[in-house]
C-alpha cells in the first residue's frame, strides 16, 4: 500500500487525479495540501473540499501557500483560462463548502505526517511546489524521512505550455521547484514530456461516465471545459491528464523511460521557469550550479494507452 500525500490545485486534471489516488485499490490517501495555482488558494482549497465532499473522500484537507516563495515575485500566474474562472470548468460552484480544514498550515501538515510515518509517504506534487519547499525551509531534516516525491511539472525535451521555455507548476513558482530538484532526496518528474502523449479524448471519457456513475458523471461534467481548451487553443482533440499520469506513475512505473541526472530550474529572464537536466552519463559541468547536485529522475517516454487504461480501471 503506497501512503500518499498529495499536493494539488484543483484545477481540472487535478480533480481526476483525486479521484484516482482515492479509488486505487494500491493508494492509501492519508492528506491532501492546497495550493495557490491553476486559480487562487482560496478557490483551489474550496475546490478540494467540494471534491471530498461529492466524492466521499475522508482524508484531511490543509491549506497552503497563497504565493510563490519568493516574496518579490508578485503575482500568482493564475491558469483560469485553461480550468475556468471556478477552476472546475464553471460548473457552478457556492463560494464556500462546509467540509473541514486541518488547522495547519500544509507546510506544517505535510512535516508532521511524514514524521508520524517515516519512511513510508510518497509526496506528489501536481501544482507549484511551494508548500514542499516551505516544509524543506521549515524542517530540512524531515526530507529523509519522505519515501519518493513524485513531480507533476517541467518540459525537458519538449517546449513549454506557459512559454516556449516553461511549464505552468514550475512557472507558477521557479524558486520553490528549484529547492525541491536539489534537495538530496528521490524526486520523480512526470513532465510535459510524457503528459502531452497522455491525451483523453472525450469520447474516451464519455463512455466512463456511461456507466452513470456519479463521481465519474461529475468529474465528466467538470472537464467539459479544459476539453474545449485543448480543442479551441492548443488544438488537441482531447484533455492532456497532467496530473493523473503522475499519479499513475506511483503504481504503474514500469509504464515510464527514465533518465537520471541533476535537475536545475531557469529563475529570472525570458526562461524563466526553464528545466534543464545534465544527464548522468553526459559531462559532468565541475564548478557550475550543477557540481554535487543530486540526480532526480525525468520521464522521456511512456505507454501511454496503458496508462488511460489505469485510469480508467481505478475510477
Ligand atoms: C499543469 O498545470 C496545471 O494547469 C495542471 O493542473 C497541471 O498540473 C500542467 O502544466
Ligand atoms: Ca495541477
């Protein structure tokens, strides 16, 4: 049984990899942290109670940063125009939702979960990874006692979605994701190297929600409007599943080519955002920001009809 905390800004794609995470029969799904990102904290954390309370899902919810780390950056970038001003697709939501919140700040959450259960919980992190880098400022000792983190985020050999050089999770906070890719524990990134290929078209989801399934019914109604995104702005017949095929990656890694090698992130400038990887078997670039960083792991490749049929068997 994997322990999960998940990281997340519902967001669209977010909300099915919720639902995923709390169906695999493989997850135990022990916290969810909120996150500043596809629309604001306030919604992204409304959005997570609203999810937990249609779908029955019973692990505490903790509310995290409103803002990037680096307190002179001053806006959220905020992805509305992709999940809706709502950031559920305009499904029309009330304000707010009468469902716990975890009296902690995440950062604080995340810390003494992982403390209660060393050695046993995955973190995956599927928004800005500001909430793991305020837990690493807060407690870096406690990163040892993480078992793998597991990224949503970053465009290795493939432009960006935000701009040609960046993807939107490490956009939306560079500094926060550069401290989690050197810091000396197991990161795996699920990129949008591989989440690009992961496309679900919505003939695919039409027939899961057949069945009449409520939960598959709503996260149906939900998509509508990332669906149309793709179509109209990026033009994909379909919804890339960013989050979800990170998620699949916890159980199903044998689905993924790695490469191994530090990972840095571009902070300021026209690549700002940027992920750049120096390849393990590659040079070794001695006396640059890369010398003595950590090797992370990125996904070049992945089956990725495999990975909707994951998906599909979970929820
Ligand atoms: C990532 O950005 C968000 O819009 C999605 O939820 C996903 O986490 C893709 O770049
Ligand atoms: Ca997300």
């Amino acid at each position: 049984m994997h322990k999960v905390i998940f990281d997340t800004d519902p967001g669209v794609d977010d909300a099915m990899a919720l639902l995923f995470l709390h169906r695999h029969p493989e997850v135990d799904l022990i916290g969810v942290t909120t996150v500043f990102g596809n629309v604001s904290l306030d919604l992204t954390t409304r959005n997570a109670q609203f999810l937990h309370q249609e779908w029955g899902i019973s692990a505490p919810i903790a509310r995290g940063a409103d803002r990037t780390i680096d307190p002179l950056r001053s806006d959220d970038r905020a992805a509305s125009v992709v999940h809706g001003l709502d950031g559920l697709g305009n499904i029309g939501l009330p304000d707010t939702i009468d469902w716990p919140l975890d009296p902690r700040p995440a950062y604080q959450f995340i810390i003494d979960t992982v403390r209660d259960n060393p050695g046993e919980v995955t973190l995956i992190a599927v928004g800005r990874m500001t909430n793991l880098a305020l837990a690493l400022q807060a407690d870096p000792d406690f990163a040892g006692l993480v078992k793998e983190v597991i990224v949503m985020g970053g465009a290795f050999d493939v432009n960006g979605n935000v701009t040609p050089a960046a993807e939107a999770n490490i956009h939306g906070d560079p500094e926060a994701a550069d401290i989690i890719f050197t810091t000396p524990w197991k990161v795996t990134i699920v990129g949008l190297d591989v989440t690009l290929k992961t496309i679900m078209t919505g003939e695919y989801l039409a027939d899961m929600a057949k069945s009449g399934e409520k939960a598959v019914q709503l996260l149906s109604d939900l998509s509508q409007y990332y669906i149309e995104f793709y179509k109209s702005r990026v033009g994909i017949a379909g919804m890339a599943v960013h989050d979800s095929t990170a998620c699949v990656y916890l159980v199903r890694p044998d689905l993924f080519i790695l490469r191994s090698g530090a990972v840095r992130v571009v902070c300021g400038g026209i690549a700002d955002g940027e992920t750049i990887q120096a390849p393990d078997s590659g040079r070794k670039f001695v006396g640059t920001a890369w010398d003595g960083q950590p090797s992370q792991w990125v996904c070049t490749d992945v089956r990725s009809g495999e990975v909707l049929e994951v998906i599909r068997t979970a929820l």
